[in-house]
C-alpha cells in the first residue's frame, strides 16, 4: 500500500519556491507500463507532434484530436501522486488535463519559458501540476527549468507571441521584471515527479541529445476553482488545438465547491 506524507519542509519549499521533487518514485514495474503506454499512444497519434498530444488520459479518440490510453488515466489516480497533491492544494481535487510531452531524440521541441496560467480558463487560477519523467529527463535532453519563486503573489507577467518555429506552445514570457537567468533545471530519473505551481515560470531547451525525453504533465485543480468553459475559444491559439468546451473533468477527492460542470465531454 502506497503511502507517502510531504514534510513540512517540503510543503514549505512548494509554497516557498513554486515547485517541489518529492524523494519518492513510482515502482519499475509502472514505470515499465508507462512506456508501453508511451508506445501506444505514439503509433495511434503518428500525424501528431509527441510533445503536443493533449487530453492522452481519456481512453478514446478525444475531442482534441487524440486517441488516449487508460494507463494515463490510472497514472492520475494514484494514490502516491494524489497523497502529495492533496497537501500543497487541499482536500477537493479535480483532474482537468493530461498530456503527454515527448520529445524524440536529436528533434525535441522546445517550450518557451511561460506561465500556464497564461493559457488556461481557470478562476480563480490555480493548478499543481505532476510533471512524472517516464524517460530519463536531464539537461542534455531537454528537462524542465524553472524560475524559483516566480509563482510568489501569484503575478501573471507578460507574454508575446513566440514566432520561431518548433516549439511546443508560442507564447513566452516577455517582461522586465522576470529574469530568466536564474531558472534552474530540474533532473528527473524514470518514476520520478516534480510538481509545480500554475503560476511558476517554466520551460524546456529541445533535445539534439542521442535520448528520448518522455514524460506526461498532470494537472490537478482545487475544487474551490471554477474551470470556465466559455472564457477561451476552442482552437490553436495555444500552438495546438484545445477544446475546453468539451474537457472532461473529474472529482477524484472530497467535493465540488465551484459548481463545476463535471458531465460534459463524458462518453
């Protein structure tokens, strides 16, 4: 039985910093299950970009364009990543998104330094995030680096769009008082997670590495946030199609307390 309680050293670095590396993994034999899972989604979705398969936990051809697999849906469930999650953001949680972010070897886009909060129909905005590396993540295949303690007061700092081609989202963060400069990577091996804040700054260098980079964000919100689903337009603004419209959400602890509407989108 799985059974893993945050320190209040680490709950405090969450809060303090933005992000967070609990010192626990996922089993081999999960990690193992992950990359056949991986491997699945990859050859059902090839006309699609592996960084760029959105909604992948929903076990069917989704409403944005991707054949997802089960095996993402129970990642979402567990209990390890749950436990953890429930102690940075509360007791009611719901699961709003899940994508899988797999950059290949030697072609690996990049993401722009961003703040999700810049692309998501959340209010008030909030989310943590379970960043969960499925391959080995490091620097030389493009891990995630992030900007320590830019989530504080909860700013949302400037973005322009990002023209360059290859990368994953085309906004980045564009204002003077950020400096990108201190972001710091954060190494992950198989099994291993970090979690983030909505508003910490965050990003990815493009992997020319000879290894493939996989890993899938989950993204957690409390249930006293109401997940908007007029306040953005279905469509490829984001640099991919999103449909928010018609985003399955579930209730996977305590209670709803924003009146979200947790039926759409559910087959």
């Amino acid at each position: 039985m799985y059974q893993h309680q945050l320190s209040q050293s680490e709950i405090r670095q969450y809060h303090e910093e933005g992000y967070l590396i609990p010192q626990i993994a996922l089993e081999k034999s999960e990690i193992e299950e992950l990359k056949l899972a991986v491997e699945r989604v990859l050859e059902t979705n090839s006309g699609i970009r592996p960084e760029q398969l959105v909604s992948v936990h929903i076990d069917r051809l989704n409403d944005e364009g991707v054949r997802g697999d089960r095996t993402f849906f129970e990642l979402a469930n567990h209990p390890l990543i749950l436990d953890c999650v429930e102690k940075l953001i509360g007791p009611n949680i719901i699961l709003w998104g899940c994508q899988l972010l797999c950059k290949p070897s030697a072609d690996g886009m990049e993401v722009p330094m961003h703040q999700d909060g810049n692309y998501w129909p959340i209010r008030p905005l909030a989310t943590c995030t379970a960043w969960v590396a499925i391959d080995e993540s490091k620097i030389e295949n493009g891990c995630m680096k992030v900007v320590p303690g830019s989530h504080k007061e909860s700013v949302s700092f400037q973005h322009s769009k990002d023209q360059r081609e290859k990368l994953v989202l085309n906004q980045m963060v564009d204002d003077d008082r950020v400096d990108l400069g201190k972001s710091l990577p954060l190494e992950l091996d198989p099994g291993s997670f970090s979690l983030h804040d909505v508003h910490l700054i965050h990003g990815s260098s493009p992997n020319i590495s000879g290894k493939r980079r996989a890993g899938v964000a989950i993204r957690y919100m409390p249930a006293t946030s109401h997940f908007n689903r007029e306040l953005i337009e279905t469509g490829k603004d984001s640099g991919y199609l999103v449909n928010f419209s018609e985003r399955p959400l579930w209730l996977l602890r305590g209670e709803d307390k924003a009146g979200n509407d947790l039926e759409i989108g559910h087959s």
